[in-house]
C-alpha cells in the first residue's frame, strides 16, 4: 500500500489518518469540501462516555478513553476533555435492562458503579431525583469539545507528512474492473489511491451510489438547547435522564439539553438543509423538562439553540467496513456515537485496512460490516431501554 485517500476532514477521517500513521503508511491524502472540523465534528455535544449495551461498541469507547485522556502527550493539544463523570439514571420499566448492561460493560473492563438517587444529590443538588429507580456513575467519563480535538488532530498529522486539502469537493471516484483507483475532485484534479476510505457521514451516500454501492444512512435533525440557569453548579456529571428522556451537561457554566426520546427524532431528505435554531416545540418541551427535572434553578432562561445532523443507519450503530471494490473503505453512519467512539474506529479501520482484522479488545470487526443490513444481522443491543434512542 502506497497510497491513502480519506474523504472527510472530520473525526473519524483525522482518526483513521492517525490510526494508518501508527502502521506506518505514511503516503496519506485527506479531502475536505469545507473546512475540517466544518461537519458534524464541529457541531457535536462533545460527551465521553463507555455506557453501551453493544460489546463492541463499549469497547471501541473504552479505547477511545485513552486517546481524550492522553491527547496533550499524543498529539500536543488540549481538547479541553472534561472528565466530570457520566451519569445515566433510569426509571423501575428500565433496571433489569440497565443492571444487565453495567454487568456486561464491566466484564469489558468500563469503570463504572450503580449508585442510588440519594448519592446523586451531591452531585447535582438542585435536581429532582425521586422519580428515578436508580443510577449509575461513569467517573471516567465526560465532555471535550470535537472541534478543538479535530483541530489538533489535523495539526499533528501535518507535521507527519499528512496532507489535507480544505475547500476540495470530490466529484466522483474513479475506478474499474471491480477497483478504485483514487478519486476526482470537482476542479478537475485527480487523485491517484491504491486506498480509498469514504468518512464523509451522510454525504456518503452519493458519492458511492454510482458504483451500486447503497449506504442505509438517514440524515436526522438534532435540536439543542442552551439554558442559563443563572447559578453557579459547579461541575456536575453529564446526567443522561432515561425517565424525561433528555440529557444535559454544563458548558463554560450553562446547561445543554438534548432529547434521548427515540418517538421525536426528525428525519431529513438532505444533510446540508435544516434549520438553524430550533422549533419552538422543541424549546418548550425542552423547558418543561428542565423545570420538572431540575426545580431548583430558580430563573433559568433559553441563552441559544444549537442545531444539527447526524448520520443514521438502521441499527443505530456505524458501518467501518470493506466494500465489494478492492481498495475501498467507509467509515460512515455514526449515528451520534462519532466523536465518542472516533479514536477506536480510526484504529478498527486501520486494522481493516492492513491486516483485515480488529486489533482492539473485544471489538469483532465483522460487527460492523456493510453487509449486515442486506444480511438482516443488525448490530442491537441486548439490553435495549424502553423508549429511549437506540444508541445505547
């Protein structure tokens, strides 16, 4: 192998880079049609945590750890990872489930421990917490901030010979007899690959159509919203509320909210066209949730709206996968893990790519395969929580 194109100067195209750099590929291309980091990386809420119910999935996160703690000494930057824990809290329908799953992450080796409504007061004292069964606490868990990582990434990788071309569309892949051979971009400039890894999220999906290649991905609407509670809460856990179906996090001293109710998710028909602010419905329920969940904030008010996209498969779960054409890679369909999880699926697709196998504890790389959806082997979690988003 000579020569690596990646399309998408996102998390998961700066990973794999990184990841091909530890092989030793050194030859390796990286196109982006905006800016890096100007996708879904740039967008995302940035939260860290290994609380899967998919093996593979809680393993690929727990890899990832080491990356978000270890960034300064391995790439020279801060990405201003926050490690205030993770908590998830569920009501009485979810704790068979959700005791099932802490048992089977901690078998992966994920630090975490169930703890009662009453320990989580301390940890976020102006909450409301008598409607929840129980909790768990994810202490190696957090936020970090995508841009600021990818950014860093993208800096570190130049300095190792990587090239990254901004402001180059790809127009189409170039390819024959059953292989690629590098791509085309819009301006007319070829290419040349002996490797192809297409990690452009939704925007995947047309450019491998005109090779019969069907990606299952859904764009779908994320609304956020932004609450100054107008006290200080120190530095609490990021909460994921499996009872109001919600999650939130503080960010430089505001509250994000984002909903985890699987009924109310948006489909959209293109990647590059949704609003900017959220709806209205969304603030207000948003709102009527913060209030029940958290009464103790005394004068909260709606500082912003953030919005967004992700990049959706059937199962909720990525595909990093081979294709049919010898040479040609996907790392697409993230389906909100992407930032989470980037640092282990840069390396499985690494591993894909040169040895053809996982090199990560407990992560099968057939898991992950494109083939899955046509196979009718979707890649679900045994411990599935009654009306939450299938991301767990």
């Amino acid at each position: 192998m000579s020569k690596v194109v990646i399309i998408g100067g996102g998390i998961i195209g700066a990973t794999t880079a990184y990841a091909l750099l530890k092989k030793g590929v050194t030859d390796i291309t990286i196109v982006e049609r905006d800016s890096v980091g100007s996708g879904g990386t740039g967008k995302t809420a940035g939260i860290i945590r290994c609380h899967y119910g998919v093996s593979s999935i809680a393993a690929l996160a727990l890899f990832s750890l080491d990356f978000f703690e270890n960034a300064a000494e391995l790439i020279g930057t801060d990405i201003e990872f926050q490690q205030v824990g993770y908590l998830v809290g569920v009501g009485e329908e979810n704790v068979e489930p959700f005791r099932a799953s802490l048992a089977n992450q901690r078998s992966l080796g994920v630090e975490t421990e169930e703890i009662t409504p009453a320990q989580v007061q301390p940890l976020w004292p102006t909450s409301f917490v008598e409607d929840f069964a129980t909790f768990c606490l994810e202490k190696r868990g957090g936020y970090g901030d995508g841009y600021a990582t990818v950014q860093g990434l993208a800096a570190w990788l130049r300095t190792q010979g990587v090239t990254i071309k901004q402001g180059a569309k790809v127009a189409e892949l170039i390819s024959a007899d059953g292989k690629v051979s590098g791509v085309k971009l819009v301006d007319g400039t070829q290419l040349d690959a002996d490797v192809v890894v297409v990690a452009a999220g939704a925007w995947s999906v047309p450019l491998l159509e005109p090779l019969g290649i069907e990606l299952p991905i859904t764009p779908k609407f994320v609304q956020e919203i932004v609450i100054d509670p107008g006290i200080d809460l120190g530095a609490p856990p990021v909460f994921s509320d499996i009872v109001s179906m919600q999650y939130v996090h503080l960010r430089n001293g505001e509250m994000l909210f984002g909903n985890s109710d699987g009924n109310s998710v948006i489909s959209i028909a293109d990647p590059d066209v949704y609003p900017a602010h959220a709806t209205n419905e969304a603030i207000e329920a948003t709102a009527e949730k913060a209030i029940h969940r958290f009464p103790g904030i005394e004068e909260p008010r709606v500082s912003t709206t953030t919005t967004g996209m992700v990049d959706s498969t059937p199962d909720n779960n990525p595909i990093i996968s081979a294709t049919d054409y010898a040479g040609l890679f996907v790392a697409a369909g993230m389906s909100g893990h992407g930032f989470k999880i980037s640092p282990g699926v840069g390396q499985l697709m690494a591993d894909i790519i040169v040895e053809g196998e996982s090199s990560i504890a407990n992560v099968n790389a057939a898991d992950f395969r494109l083939s899955r959806f046509a196979e009718g082997e979707l890649l679900l979690s045994p411990y599935a929580y009654k009306g939450a988003m299938g991301i767990r």
